[in-house]
C-alpha cells in the first residue's frame, strides 16, 4: 500500500521577522524585505516548485504587551510588529503561481462578516479557488484598544461570536447566488437574472446582515477553512468548522490527544472526522552531513533573542512571567488569551515547570527543530505523521528565504523519492487537499446545511 503524502504548509506573516526571535540579525535573513512583493513571490515560487499544498499568513493586531506590562520587547525585537495587512499580497504570488493554495487570516471579533466575505470571494475568483481563511479570535489584549473596547472580549464569548460569524459567511457565500444566475444573455438584454440571487436575512446575537453576497460565487463558494483552536471551545469550534486544523501540543501524546478529541467531536456534530485534515509546527536545519547541519544550527543559536520569545509567549498565553516568583510551579491560570498557549507548560505539559524553567525553555532556541541531513529529516517526519496521525506540517522558516530553500532543495527531493509528495494539483485548494471533484465544501459541512 502506498503511503499517504506528507502535506506542507508554509508559515508566514507579512512583518519584519517572520516567526522568528532574533535570527533578523542573521546575515542571510532577507525578511526585512517584506515590503517588496518581489520577495514574497520568490518564495511562493520556490515552494510551490517544491510541493507544497500552501502558504500560510498569520496576523495579530497589536505589539504584544503582557511581558512586564509594555509592549517595549516587541516593538524593540519587531516581534510580530509591525504587521501588514496578509490578503494584499495574495494577488501578485497567485499570478506567478498555478497551484499553490494560500491561507490568509480572519479575525471573527473585530472584523464584520459581509466585508469578509466580499474580501474573501474576490480573493478566490483572482486565485481561481486557491484561496483558504485561517479563523482566529484575536487572543491579543492590544487588539480590542484599536476597536474601541477597554477590555478584550472574553475567550468562549469570542468563540461564540466566530460561530455566528461564519454562518453569516456561509449564507453569503453559498444560499444567496444560484449557480446559474450569471446569463450573459446580449439577445434577451439580461446580464444577471435577479431571480436567481437571493437576499440573506441573518438576524442573530452579534450580528444583523440583510441583502443578496454582492460577489457572484466564485469557484470554491465558501474558501477552505482552517483553524488552531486547542481550548475546549476552540476544539469544538475546529471540530464543526474546520477542514484543516492546526493541532498544537508539545508532546506526542498531547498532539495525539488532541487530533483523538476533535476527530470525537466532529462525529459527534455529524461529521465525517476524515474531512478534517490536521498539521502541526515544524521547522528543520538541514545541510549534506550532520556536522554541518550542527553547525548551521549553533550558528544560528547565537542569534536567539529571548526577550522578543518570551514578549511573544507572555502576550499569548497571557502570564506575565517576569511578574511571577520564577521558583514556583506555573500552574494553569484561566486567561482570556490563548488557552493553548497556557496549557503548554501546565495541564499539557509531560512534567511540573517551575516558572524560571519555563523562561529558559522559552528563551532556548532549538526546541522541536530537526537536525540533520536530508535523510535524517525524512525520517524523522515521516516517524512524526506515523506517530501522531497528523496529515502533515506547518514548516515555520528560522532564517527566511534559506531555511525554506534549503527544505525545498534537500529534503523534498528525498520526501519525494519516497513517494510521499503529492502531485502538483491542477484544482481549487480544496481539490488539492481533499482530491478532484471537491471544489465545493462538503455536503454534511454546516456551510452546506445553513444554506439549505
Ligand atoms: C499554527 C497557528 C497559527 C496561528 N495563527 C494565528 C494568527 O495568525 N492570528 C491569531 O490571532 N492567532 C493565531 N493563532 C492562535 C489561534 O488562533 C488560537 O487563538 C490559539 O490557538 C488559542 O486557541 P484556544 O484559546 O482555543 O486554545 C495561531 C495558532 C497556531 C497554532
């Protein structure tokens, strides 16, 4: 039996520094260069060339400002800020492109469902149904001072919220054009049958939406859907939403645990939980031999900048660490924040940390990075989905464009050698990741059933 391909996502954010802390020192990091279109499009380039399914766009509101109560670490290590808006560059890298997918990020609490979902439609007529939405709730405190509030919106009330946010999307998107509305009739003088397009008429706790999608339905309808909520809210939101899922954990076990529960919960909301595709983070240093790829990686060691990872850690989970007693156990505090985050060290970690332990770890550069040759890296992946029973990875870069090139020029080959990626697709994302014939959502996905 042939062995299932390894998907891979690419992640990015349109800033400074990618994902990562301090390596922007690095004399090979190009990611400063975020503001020339020219950069994002080598990149889409280069992984499309190398078989992946996507690229992935992060985006926070906000310099992240719970470490010591100021957003100074962020700003001065340009953790995460500044950060551009991820959609407008979608355009240009889906024009020098064929099949590449790309995920831009959604946030259910501050943005309005009907400007989404024209923003959205549009995106997938121009990529020609490559177009995915990551849904996030926008865990980051700094964000509600832009919109008006004092304090965030409380966690399951934010999920609430993204719940009747996409229902809204949906209807736009799937009940309110119907197929064959479009006529393009010169003779008879009809352009569009008005009988054919349909006014919404959502009337909910948080949202009041009436009027036809001012988008004619674009190949997908309703764009791909992925998610990364690990709390017990974000789990069933993934579970009923979700077609990919960023699953989080830092353990095997807990990774584990996690895809179990919301595969559970998809059956349980009438789901078939093979819909659900499910990706954890990964990144890798890899160079011809061992000794190079070590080297490469205490190279780059030098350059971790802990202060920039713990302003992200601190503003994500939502524990100012430098404000706790480093010597006691961090213990499990309910935040409004980013319950997984929280959850990492504490109810899902393998041992007890002492909050000095925690700093140190989060400060260390090195933690999940795989090391190796080409074939060392392979192994160790295709361990991983075997482990876990992931579908495959979100490949984070550490020092932009190289580590990503080096993955594509040196492990792909061999991953592909192995019959583990995928032909290039000549569909919709969705017909990528689920095969031909799913350009639309399913027809059990509540997209599907709120229309109907
Ligand atoms: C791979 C990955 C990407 C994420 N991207 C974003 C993002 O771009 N913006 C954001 O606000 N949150 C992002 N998050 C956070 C999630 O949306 C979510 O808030 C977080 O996982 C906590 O969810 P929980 O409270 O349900 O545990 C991301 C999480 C993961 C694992």
């Amino acid at each position: 039996m042939s062995k299932k391909p390894i998907l891979f996502n690419l992640f990015e954010m349109n800033n400074r520094t990618g994902d990562s802390h301090g390596l922007w020192r690095h004399a090979d990091s190009k990611h400063h260069h975020y503001n020339d279109i020219g950069f994002w499009v080598e990149i889409a380039q280069k992984i499309e060339q190398g078989g992946f399914t996507s690229l992935f766009l992060g985006d926070f509101f906000g310099a992240a400002d719970v470490y010591r109560g100021t957003p100074e670490a962020a700003i001065r290590h340009a953790t995460q800020f500044p950060s551009n808006d991820p959609s407008l560059i979608i355009p240009s890298m889906a024009a020098a492109t064929t099949s590449l997918g790309f995920v831009t990020t959604i946030s259910t609490t501050y943005e309005h469902p009907f400007l989404v979902a024209r923003r959205l439609s549009t995106l997938d007529h121009l990529t020609r149904g490559r177009i995915a939405l990551n849904v996030v709730t926008s865990y980051i405190a700094s964000a509600a001072r832009y919109f008006g509030l004092d304090q965030p919106i409380e966690h399951d009330k934010r999920y609430a919220m993204a719940d009747e946010f996409l229902s809204v999307c949906y209807k736009l998107w799937e009940a309110s054009w119907d197929d064959d509305a479009i006529r393009f009739d010169v003779e008879n003088n009809i352009h569009i049958d008005p009988l054919g397009v349909h006014a919404i008429h959502h009337q909910g706790e948080f949202f009041k939406v009436n009027g036809p999608h001012v988008c004619e339905p674009s190949p997908q309808r309703t764009p791909v859907i992925f998610q990364a909520g690990s709390s017990k809210a974000g789990r069933d939101f993934a579970a009923r939403h979700a077609e990919c899922v960023f699953v989080q954990g830092r353990t095997v076990t807990a990774v584990k645990e996690n895809i179990a529960a919301i595969r559970q919960r998809a059956t349980d909301f009438g789901r078939n939980p093979a819909d659900i595709l499910m990706f954890s983070q990964q990144t890798a240093i890899v160079a011809p031999t061992r000794a190079e790829a070590q080297d490469r990686f205490e190279d780059y060691a030098r350059y971790r900048t802990a202060d920039s990872a713990l302003a992200q850690y601190c503003g994500s989970s939502g524990y100012d660490l430098a404000a706790l007693d480093p010597d006691s156990v961090l213990t499990f505090m309910r935040t409004e924040a980013n319950q997984s985050r929280a959850a990492q060290y504490t109810t899902q970690s393998d041992r007890a940390y002492t909050v000095r332990e925690v700093i140190a770890d989060v400060g260390r550069f090195g933690s999940g990075i795989l090391v190796g040759t080409p074939i060392d890296i392979a192994d160790r992946l295709e361990a991983i989905m075997d482990e876990t029973g992931l579908d495959g990875f979100n490949f984070n870069s550490i020092v932009t464009p190289a580590t990503i090139f080096d993955f594509v020029d040196q492990v792909i080959p061999e991953l592909r050698n192995r019959g583990r990626i995928a032909a290039p697709a000549t569909g919709t994302l969705r017909e990528s990741l689920f095969g031909a014939g799913h350009a639309r959502i399913d027809p059990t996905h509540p997209a599907r059933q709120t229309a109907s």
